[in-house]
C-alpha cells in the first residue's frame, strides 16, 4: 500500500494500471485509477473507498501491492514459506 488519506477512508495501493482501471470499471463507488494531477497524468495506483471494500479484499491489495514493491529476494522467501 502506498498511503492511506488524512481521514483514513481511502487508501491508494500500488496495482497494474490495467487492474486499476477493470476495478473501476466493476465498482466505481469503491475505486478509482489514480493519475498525478499534473500535466504528466503519469498513473500512480488504485485509490479504494475503505469503507466500501471487504476486509478480505483489502487484505489481498496490501498482499498484490506487496508483491509488486517488495524486493525479489523477499517476495521469493515468503512464497517459498507459503506453499510449505
């Protein structure tokens, strides 16, 4: 996860621009495709209505989003205990 808003009801996780935006599309009440507000429109994440969103569900962004950011080392040795 890359932040969590001031008033802890959003989150913004780090997700595939193509998963941020199928999400938006399925439940626009609850996501939304994140793009910096300048002139780079760069896409930074998938912002998520906490409210909104299972426990489970978030409980699975916070374990994609660690996947992605995590380093290779990490990621490797947390598989490699999970499917023990």
């Amino acid at each position: 996860m890359d932040s969590v808003h001031r008033d802890e009801t959003t989150a913004v996780f780090c997700a595939g621009e193509q998963q941020a935006a199928d999400a938006s599309q399925a439940g626009p009440s609850a996501y939304e495709a994140l793009r910096r507000p300048d002139t780079r429109k760069s896409f930074l994440g998938l912002q998520v209505e906490l409210g909104r969103v299972p426990a489970e569900r978030v409980r699975s962004l916070v374990e994609e989003a660690w996947h992605q950011q995590a380093p290779k080392r990490l990621v490797a040795e947390h598989d490699r205990h999970s499917s023990a």
